[in-house]
C-alpha cells in the first residue's frame, strides 16, 4: 500500500471514529431529555387539569416564532454542509454564520419569555407561584428546567458551530474533509428536534 493510500485509509477511520463517537454522544442526550420527556408525561397524566390552566399562560407567539426560527436554522446548517461539499467555502461559511445568528435571536426570544414569566412571579420559589395548584407549580419546575435546559444546548451548538467556521476559514475543514462539520450539523439537529417536542408540551397543551 502506498503512502497516499494509507493516508487515506487513516483519513476514512478518522471519520469513520467521528460520525460513531457523534452518534454516541446524541445517543446519550436523547436518554437525557427522554427521562425528561418521561416525567413530564407521569405528572402531565396526574395533573392534567393544572397543566392545562397553567399552559394558558405560555406566550403561543413567542414560542411559535422560536420554532420557525430553529427550523430555518436547520435549514442553513444543512446548505451550508452542502456548499462545502461542491467546494463553495465561501457560501459555507456564510451559512454558518446564518445559522448562528438564527441561533441567537432564538436566546433573545427566550429572554423575553422568560422575563415575562418571571415579572409575573410565574417562577420556582416565588409567592405568586407558591399559591397556585401543585400541579401548576410543577409545570412550572419543568417549564424552567426543560426549556433552561435546551437553551443550554442551543449555546453549545452555536459554539461548536463558531468553531467549525474558524475551521473553515483555516481551510481545516474542506471539501474533501468536512465530516466534523457533518458532526456539528448533527447535533444542531438534535436541538432543533427537542424543541419541535418542547413547543407543544407546554404551548400548545390548553
């Protein structure tokens, strides 16, 4: 085997050991928000009435308009993939940095909707929330932790994704090597997939 074809070989096991180890790791996260998922629903079946009251409260535009946002970003990620494999750079990264941006206005959303709820005490520990039905405050608790929760993840993706730009810019990603941008898109993916289960759990449950 020639040097050039063991160089290859290495290169195809290097991706070959990304796209498993990528897989793995959303693997663990879908055990993650799927424990999550699980107890939403037990508390969702014991205090449906309550859930039902205190879903009336969601901001339905807000969150309506955050999953428009992630979906086009979605959309972005995957051209910008596909630009880099007919060896367009320049549009990848343009993408990319769509992508990011979209990424951002879904945080300022959330911001919003957070400050709303908790301006009108709708927060843990709160006395406001504190007299409502214990099925309400529960909702509540999961609300905060769920959305808190992919909110979290939504900056690690736009961080992964600032760095497979700087990648591409360095031409460490290229046209003939781009799988850790696959990877990234991957997981931006996953995100996007979470909150298309999020946005009718709690917006759209009355």
């Amino acid at each position: 085997m020639s040097t050039q074809e063991q160089a290859v070989v290495h290169v195809q096991r290097d991706d070959l050991r990304t796209r498993m180890g990528m897989w793995l790791f959303l693997f663990t996260e879908l055990l993650l928000f799927g424990g999550l998922f699980f107890a939403y629903s037990v508390y969702r079946y014991l205090y449906a009435s309550d859930f039902a009251l205190a879903g009336k409260e969601m901001h339905v535009i807000i969150g309506a308009m955050n999953t428009a946002i992630l979906l086009t970003s979605s959309m972005t990620m995957a051209l910008s993939i596909t630009a880099m494999e007919r060896g367009n750079k320049r549009l990848s990264i343009l993408y990319q940095l769509t992508t990011i941006t979209f990424g951002l206005l879904f945080l300022v959303n959330k911001y919003i909707e957070w400050s709303a709820e908790i301006s009108a005490g709708n927060y843990p520990g709160s006395t406001e929330l504190a007299a409502k039905s214990h099925g309400q405050i529960i909702f509540y608790g999961l609300y905060y932790v769920m959305t808190g929760l992919h909110a979290l993840h939504v900056i690690v993706g736009m961080t992964i994704i600032a760095v497979m730009c700087a990648f591409t810019i360095k031409d460490v990603i290229t046209k003939d090597n781009y799988v850790k941008l696959e990877a990234a898109g991957l997981y931006w993916h996953l995100v996007d997939i979470i909150w298309i289960f999020l946005f009718p759990l709690f917006y759209l449950i009355n």
